[in-house]
C-alpha cells in the first residue's frame, strides 16, 4: 500500500538548485580533473559509482529532485545493498578531489554549500521515502546513507 508523498515541490527544486549551481561552480572554477593520480583515482570511483547506481536504477525510475517516482522501485541490489544515496557519494567522491586539488575559499564554501545541501535531500528524500515504500524502514537499518558501513 502506498501513501501520498510529501509535497513541497519549491523546496525540492531549491535543493536541486542549490546543488547544481554550487557544482556548476565547482566545474567551472579550476581544472575539472585533479592532477594528482591518488585524487584522480577518487574522481574515477566516482563517476564509475555514479553511472553503476543509475545503472541499477534505471532511467525512469529516479528523479532528479528528491521526491520518488510515482510508481517507482525500491532499489537494493548493487550499491544500493550497501548505501542508500550512491549519485551523492558519487558527488561527493568527484568534487571533494578538486577542493583538494585546487584549493580556495570560495570553493571550500561553495563545497560545504554542496554537502549541506546534500544533506538537507536526504533528509527530504528520505522522508518522502518512507511514505511511498513501507519496507523502507527496513532498508535505512540494514544501509548507510552515503559511506558504506560508517554513514
């Protein structure tokens, strides 16, 4: 049985603002790719996470704001046995490497601008979540939300 979702569609589209502007300028303020091969690698694993979870996903069954499709499966094969949000950690394990690798205030700002923003979809997603999938609960204990086995 599923229930109504959360409906606040100008949060949802704030936060999905707020994310890719501060990755937009990210992107477009430094070199994209780190020079260093140890940073690199990072980046690698994160594009490779991120195409494996949507991979396993499946177009059509994700949404780029943070709310559920309608209709849509619950995921727990591939990353997704592991951590519930693989795109993020994906986000994180690509953009974390350039801070790093081209350091300045401004991106150190933009970043943390980034992974609260991160946080707060979780939080948002998550809730709606439960509502649309009653095993859900089920799966935020046996998961972390974006390091495996730590959180």
């Amino acid at each position: 049985m599923q229930r109504k979702k959360e409906s606040k569609p100008i949060y949802a589209y704030l936060l999905v603002f707020l994310q890719f502007t501060s990755l937009l300028f990210v992107m477009l303020s430094a070199p994209i790719l780190a020079n260093h091969w140890a940073f690199l690698m990072l980046q690698i694993l994160g594009v490779f996470l991120g195409v494996w979870a949507i991979w396993v996903m499946r177009i059509g069954n994700f949404n780029i704001t943070p709310t559920p499709v309608e209709n849509g499966k619950l995921r727990k094969s591939g990353p997704y046995a592991t951590i519930r949000h693989p795109m993020y950690t994906s986000i994180i394990l690509f953009t974390f490497p350039e801070l790093v690798n081209s350091y300045s205030f401004w991106r150190l700002m933009v970043l943390l601008v980034l992974f609260i923003t991160i946080i707060f979809k979780i939080k948002f997603e998550e809730k709606n979540l439960l509502q649309q999938f009653p095993n859900y609960k089920d799966y935020k204990r046996e998961t972390k939300k974006i390091i495996p086995y730590l959180y």
